[in-house]
C-alpha cells in the first residue's frame, strides 16, 4: 500500500486571497516546495483535495481551474515534485446541493485512496481550515495538521 501527502490547495499551496483561478494571481507559499519534497523524497504520493466553489459559483469555468492547475503541476515539477493527482470539487451546496466530495466530507481522500491503493492511517494531511482537518479525520488519514498561515509557520 501506499501512504500520501494530501494538501489544501487555497491557503496551504497557494496564498488565499479569493477564488484564485488566474496564474497571475496565484502566488506559491514560501515553504510548500520545502515541505512536498520532504513528503516526495519519502515516498508519499502528493495529492491535492480542493474544494473549489467559485466553479459553482460561476466565478470560473472548470476549463480556468484545469488550465492553472497543468501550470501548478509543472511548477511542482520544475521542484523535482510530482503532484500525482489533483482532486476538486466543484459544488457548493447553495447551489449544487449536497455532495460528498466537498470537504467537510471524505469524498475526494477516500476516491484518493481506492485509486492508489493508499493507507490512509500511514497518509498526512495539510489543511487550513477546520474542515479540511474534519474531512482527514472521517476518512481515517493518520496525521492531520491545521495551519492558518504557511508562510508564518515553523513548517
């Protein structure tokens, strides 16, 4: 089996300053290069779960979140990091309704977890908000860990 590094991507990869979906607008956090090469040197697979409403919202088209996600995924790269998958969901329930796949639910950790066969209790996660925390918890990911500013932490 094998164990990931699971992150946030508003807030923990990127700064948060509001339904980012433009690459001039999103500006890496000072440590998460750092941080995703320890877990990759390891062999954790890095696998983003982002919740992504402004899709629902019609801030943006799902064509916008792909197209700076390939140029996320490359910048990993660039790092010597493999993002191994990208995980969103693009629902709000104002709007969609219910889902299991928008964090406080497990959704996008446990498809994660079928798709690459991944122990979970030996599996990180990195959040920012409580419910990415809440979402590791339900979905049995061994370590979780809230952060609120990466660029301010001792990580």
């Amino acid at each position: 089996m094998n164990k990931a590094l699971f992150l946030d991507r508003d807030g923990v990869i990127n700064i948060d300053h509001g339904y980012v979906y433009k690459i001039e607008d999103f500006f890496f956090t000072e440590k998460i290069f750092k941080i995703a090469k320890h877990y990759h040197d390891q062999g954790f697979l890095i696998i983003v779960v982002t919740n992504q409403s402004g899709i629902a919202r019609g801030y943006y088209t799902e064509s916008d979140f792909n197209q700076l996600t390939q140029w996320m995924i490359k910048k990993f790269l660039d790092q010597g990091i493999e993002i191994t998958k990208v995980y969103h969901c693009p629902h709000h329930p104002d709007f969609d309704g219910d889902c299991s796949c928008r964090k406080p639910m497990p959704g996008m950790i446990l498809s994660a977890q079928a798709e690459f066969d991944l122990a979970l209790p030996n599996s990180v996660l990195i959040g920012d908000s409580n419910t990415d925390i809440e979402a590791g918890k339900k979905a049995g990911v061994g370590e979780n860990y809230l952060i609120y500013e990466l660029n301010n932490t001792g990580l």
